[in-house]
C-alpha cells in the first residue's frame, strides 16, 4: 500500500511538473513569436524612412548645390559681389566643421573600436596619419595639376601669339606699301612693344592670363573638393541604409538633409565660380546630388550581410572617414578660407572682413549643433 502511494505521489507529482512546464514554453513560443512581430514591424518602419531619407537628401543637396549656379544670374549673388564672398565663408565654414566635427570623430571611433582585435590598429594613431597623407596628397594634386595646366596655358597661348606676331608684321607691311604712294603714313612699331592710338577696348595680355589661372584653379579646386564629399557622403549613405533601428533613423533624416544643403552650397559655389560649361555643371551638380542617396540605396540592398561592428567594415570606414576628413580640412583652409580672406578685396575692406568672419562662425555653428544628431 505504501508503495502504491509513494507511486501514486511520483505520478501526480510529474504530471503536477509538466502542467507547470508547458504553459512556460507555450509562454516561450509566444515571446519569440512577438520578437519576431516587432523586428518585422521595425525593419519595415525603418525602411520607410529610409526611402524617405532617398528624397529628403536628393532634394536638399539638388537645391543647395543648385542656388549657387542660379545666383549667377542675379548680380547680388554674382563672384565679384561681397555677398557672394560672405556665402562662400559660411560654406567654407560648414565643410570646415564637416571635416572637424562629423567626420574625423567617426574615424577615430571606427580605428580605435574595441571590435577591432588586431592591436596593430589601437598601437598606433591611423586616423591622424591616414589624414594627415590624405591632407598632403591633396596638395601635391592641386600643386601638379596646376602646374601642368599653367605650363600647358602657357605653351598654346606663346605659339599663338608668335603666328599673331608674323601675320600682324606682313599686314602692316601690306598697308604701308599700298599706302606709300597716297602719302598716307602709317607708323607702327609692333616689334617694339607700344603702338600709337587708342587701345581701350583691348584687354591687356596679363590681365587675361591672371583670370585664365584664376580660372584654372577653381575649376582644380571645385573637382578635388567633390571628391572629398562625395567619398563620405557615399560611406554615410551606406551606414544609414544599413541601419534597422527607427529611432536612430528618425533624426538623422532631418540633420543629414540639412547637412547635404549646407555641404552642396559650399560646391556649389565653388563650381559657379570655376565657370564650366553646362554640361561639365549638370555632371558635377547631378553627380553630387545622387551619391548619399545611392549610399543609401546600396545600405538597404546590403542590410541582410552588412555588419556595423565588424573588422572588415570598421577599417574600410575608418581609413575613408580619415581620407576624406583630411581632404575636406586642407581645402576649406588652404583654398576657400585662406584665398579668400588674403584677398586684396576683403584686406582693403573692413566691414567685408567682419561680415566674411560673421559667416564663416555661422557655418562652423550650424554644421557643429548638427552634430547632436548626425
């Protein structure tokens, strides 16, 4: 009788467990069930802000690096007007701070991340050197490529007027034979270097060769510059297509929209005064508006495989962030800031100077708040 009893105790005592049991990993089925629900519910929410974020930024980098190519129409947003001069200090502020602010701290995290298992990467500063190469390199670009074209310039326009020269030398002889007879004396000393009469209305020789340079440069300066925001924009486009978390979505939306404005005005600037044909500035403008939307394009067809946090995907960001941060620096210092406030314009005019500076801290400003939240 004891025995039936202490079996009778097990039976129920494990019937009593497995009723606790199964409501427990019903329970569990369930919760997974609802994780599963609410990831589904996220992505899908996250992909809408991110086509959202397609348009948005498409817009916002069209329109500001479009204002500047429209402005040359009205002669208040014309090179030469000292409005044009305080715009382009606040775009140059705005990619100062890009390279500062936004950029350079992204490549010193992604370096210096403790997923990084290989010492080498933490043992020695790569974001500072990769920069500082990618600083240097740019100036050796815009050295070279200034020099070959200054010397090709230079080359063409000397063999030209040598055959001016030669046909303007047989012209005169012509005119002074046939007008000998009319005692009609023509006296010209081409030869010499001066000529009599009235010359207004020709543009000296030096004159034009200073704007040819001028003109060379920014057209050097606005291609070296795009391809240092373009580089990033690539790269942060690809980060926030591959983001699945709308919270973190939400808010870059708005801050990179307005960070791809103030960035295409900076350009856009830039390439209204290196003057180029309109195609060459329908490629430049359309080439810069599509590359963080295609970023993101590129982000969302790879979210499945592509990993923030690992090795692979951390290097290759912070090696780019670094280049491009270095790039940006150099040519917001050197290029925009320097040749602008050393210019004899803006040293002769006092008021030009403190608006220029007014502006230049206004773009540094906007670009750093953004920085909260991109």
């Amino acid at each position: 009788m004891t025995k039936k009893a202490t079996n009778l105790k097990i039976c129920l005592s494990s019937i009593l467990v497995v009723l606790l049991l199964v409501p427990t990993v019903a329970w569990g089925h369930c919760t997974c069930d609802i994780q599963a629900q609410h990831q589904h519910k996220s992505r899908s929410k996250s992909l809408t802000y991110k086509l959202i974020a397609i348009a948005s930024i498409l817009v916002a980098g069209t329109v500001g690096v479009g204002l500047p190519q429209f402005g040359r129409k009205f002669d208040a947003l014309s090179p030469q007007s000292d409005i044009f001069f305080m715009v382009k200090a606040f775009a140059a502020g705005v990619i100062l701070a890009t390279g500062y602010i936004h950029i350079l701290p992204d490549a010193f995290n992604s370096l210096t991340s403790p997923c990084l298992k290989e010492t080498l990467w933490r043992d020695f500063p790569f974001t500072g050197f990769v920069a500082m190469m990618s600083s240097i390199g740019t100036l050796m670009v815009d050295s070279f490529a200034t020099g070959y074209y200054k010397r090709l310039h230079f080359n063409n326009n000397s063999n030209k007027t040598q055959q001016e020269v030669i046909n303007g030398d047989e012209e005169i002889g012509v005119i002074v034979g046939e007008e000998h007879q009319g005692h009609v004396h023509i006296h010209t000393h081409a030869t010499h270097g001066h000529a009599h009469g009235s010359s207004t209305n020709i543009p000296s020789s030096g004159h034009r060769e200073i704007v040819t340079l001028d003109l060379i440069r920014h057209r050097i300066i606005s291609q070296v510059l795009e391809l240092g925001i373009v580089v990033h924009s690539v790269i942060i486009g690809i980060s926030l297509g591959a983001c699945q978390n709308p919270q973190i979505i939400k808010p870059l939306l708005a801050a990179l929209s307005f960070h791809q404005f103030f960035e295409g005005m900076g350009l856009g600037g830039c390439i209204s005064q290196a003057k180029f044909k309109s195609l060459s500035t329908a490629i430049m403008v359309l080439f810069f508006s599509l590359t963080a939307p295609a970023g993101i394009a590129i982000g969302i067809a790879v979210s499945s495989v592509y990993k923030e946090d690992s090795p692979t995907a951390l290097v290759v960001e912070g090696i780019f962030y670094s280049a491009s941060a270095g790039i940006l620096i150099y040519m917001a210092l050197v290029d925009l800031l320097a040749a602008d406030f050393m210019n004899p314009r803006m040293q002769d005019n006092g008021r030009l100077q403190l608006g220029a500076c007014i502006s230049l801290l206004l773009g540094v400003g906007c670009m750093s708040v953004l920085a909260k939240w991109a």
